[in-house]
C-alpha cells in the first residue's frame, strides 16, 4: 500500500490520568482500538510544556513525571476518527498532524517523498524490537544501511508500547517475551532516502514507512538551506506551525551540559511553546560509525531528538537561540505542522482542521522547491 496520510502526535506528561488511569494506558488503549498501520509511545528524557516546568530524568531537575510522546500513522480517515478518543484519552497536552506518505510492504520500493518545503526528507521505518536481519537486531541493521547509504543521520527510538501489523506488544516489568516497537528516524537528501527503500524492504518483512517533505537546515554547524517561513497577511488567515527537531548525541557539551539540555533550557527561558526530547538506543550523524552506550565504555554516546514545536513566526524569533546552540553540533530539520492543538481541560488553542492549511502548505512547498 502506498497512501497519502497523516501523522498523529501527543505529547503529554506522565503523571496525565483520564477517568482514574493513566493516559499513556488509555492512549495506547485508544490506537489499539482504532488499528493504525502503526503506532508507539515514546517515554521522553526531558522537556517542558504549558506550565513552564523543566521535567528531567537527571539532577537538579529530577522529576517522576516525565514527558511522553505518544505517534500513530495510518491514512486521513482512519486518524481523523481517533481524534476525539484521544482528546478523551489525554485531557492536557499537545496533539499535532503531519502529512506523510505511508507505504507497506512491497510497495516501499515505489515510494516517493511528497511536496513540502525544503529539498531534504525524513523516511521513518517501523519494526519490532526482536526483528531480525541477517542474525543482527533489525534497528541496528536498518541503521548501517542508511549510514551507508549516505543519509545525514538516523537514531533508533525505542517505545515502551507500540502496534504494528495490527498486533500490539509492550515493555512490561521483568517481562522478556514482550518486545515493543523501534521507530527508526532518518533524514537526508530526498533521492539519497528514496534508494534506501529497495534495500530495505529487501531486508525487512512486511516493512511499515513513511516519507515526509523537511528542510535539513544545519549539519554540524553548516547552513544547508534556509529556515522555512511563512506569516499571516491577514486577520483571517489561518495560523500555521512549524516542527524544529535536533538531532545530536548525549555527550555532545555545551558550557558543561548535553547539548539537549543546553537547549531546552535556553528555549524556556527565550519562551518558547514547549520541548520534548528522546533518547534513542543507537543512531549517528555525519560520516561518524553508529553509536549508543556500549558496556565498559565511560560516558554516555546515545543519540538524541529534541522536537520544539510552535508557531512560524514564533519559531523564527527563537531560532537564533537554536543556531548559537547547535553552532558545532547537530543535525537541525524544519517541517511545517498543519494541525496543532494545545489542550488544558476545557481551554484549547490551535485548531487540528489540517484541511484549511493544505493550500498553504503547496504554495509554499512550490516556493521553496529548486
């Protein structure tokens, strides 16, 4: 199957309950029901959101409460009807939509990256954590093929729940049969990813992927193609928002702290909307061999994601803070987000009506294609 669809974002904390259990259960108890072609939840290292609040699972901001980040992709009808359940499911957070093209199984080989602002792609690849390839973890081997490949950087992100292929499967405590779903990220040059698929679907049984049209505007430091930006001209044009994601490891430093860290905090503290950042298990950037922590080695090498996710214009008064950051280190994307909705209780802002932007997005994707 190769079919133009959305992806679902939700971002919460861990403390979130609905109806007296916890919302990471009811979430996944949602997705399940719903049957998206696949779906994870992701337990973030640190991040903040509405209430100002750092939450880290480090000193001086230890926090038992500690941000998640639930995703779920399958074609527009099939999102579009979970959305009320979600909102049900997770009473305070962020959702958001994405256009991505969805491809499965053999199909993967003829897929293309869709229209969208910037010249690069992000291709992620779902598959279960006892997969295997040629006796090795799937994760780590789709990883190698994308480093050889020549993509920019990948990072395997583990989820403590997940679905694919309709089955779902959960880390559960001193369990060793479950074995939950990997997301694998990747981005690069469009054509560069598309090649990828063949060898991949090649590799991997019943592959689940989707495509989607970024701007890769840094790599160590370089500016590869500019900020993608859009204003409103006038009152009644819809609000538009915009998805930054840095891509680093945790023993990149700046003034004594992981880079991450180092810029969720300086993002608080310039306003921004909110951060949330992943730890993977394996990953690399650059031409670097892949990475994560390995036993005996002292210090940790695991790859990070840092999502900040606000509106454009916002986003381009608070990128200089991003570009001093990220001024050695890093793999920094764009993408815009057609549906974002901030929710507390009974007050909403943002709107997930992601079919009133879809002409913005297309002028736009126009404007900046070569």
């Amino acid at each position: 199957m190769i079919a133009d669809a959305l992806k679902l974002s939700v971002y919460f904390g861990d403390s979130v309950t609905t109806g007296g259990a916890l919302s990471s259960d009811a979430l996944m108890d949602c997705f399940e029901r719903h049957g998206p072609a696949a779906a994870t939840l992701l337990r973030g290292a640190e991040g903040f959101g509405a209430n100002r609040r750092i939450r880290a699972a480090r000193f001086p901001d230890l926090s038992t409460d500690l941000p998640l980040l639930g995703v779920a992709v399958d074609e527009h009808d099939r999102i579009r009807a979970m959305i009320d359940a979600v909102d049900e499911a997770v009473p305070r957070g962020l959702v958001t939509l994405e256009h991505v093209l969805l491809a499965t199984g053999t199909d993967v080989t003829a897929a293309e990256t869709p229209d969208g602002p910037g010249r690069a792609a992000k291709l992620s690849v779902y598959c279960r954590a006892d997969e295997r390839i040629d006796g090795r973890p799937a994760d780590r081997q789709v990883i190698e093929i994308l480093r050889r490949h020549g993509a920019a950087g990948a990072v395997a992100l583990p989820g403590v729940d997940g679905i694919l292929r309709s089955e779902r499967a959960r880390l559960r405590l001193f369990s060793v049969r479950d074995r939950p779903i990997v997301m694998i990220v990747s981005v690069g040059p469009r054509g560069m990813l598309e090649r990828c698929l063949r060898r991949l679907a090649e590799a991997l049984h019943d592959p689940v992927v989707t495509l989607e049209a970024i701007a890769q505007v840094k790599h160590d430091g370089r500016l590869l193609e500019p900020l993608p930006s859009v204003a409103r001209r006038g009152r009644g044009d819809p609000d538009l928002w915009q998805a930054i994601r840095v891509y680093t490891r945790r023993s990149a430093q700046i003034d004594g702290r992981a880079l991450y860290s180092e810029l969720t905090r300086r993002l608080r503290e310039a306003g921004a909307a909110g951060a949330t950042t992943v730890l993977g298990d394996w990953g690399f950037s650059s031409d670097e061999p892949a990475h994560g922590d390995r036993l005996g080695r002292i210090g940790s090498r695991r790859p990070s994601c840092t999502i900040y996710v606000d509106r454009t214009e916002r986003v381009a008064e608070i990128w200089p803070v991003i570009d001093e950051v990220t001024a050695e280190h890093g793999v920094v994307t764009s993408a815009l987000v057609p549906g974002y909705r901030e929710r507390i209780g009974e007050i909403t802002h943002g709107s997930l009506d992601v079919a009133e932007r879809a002409a913005w997005v297309t002028t736009l994707a126009h404007r900046r294609s070569p």
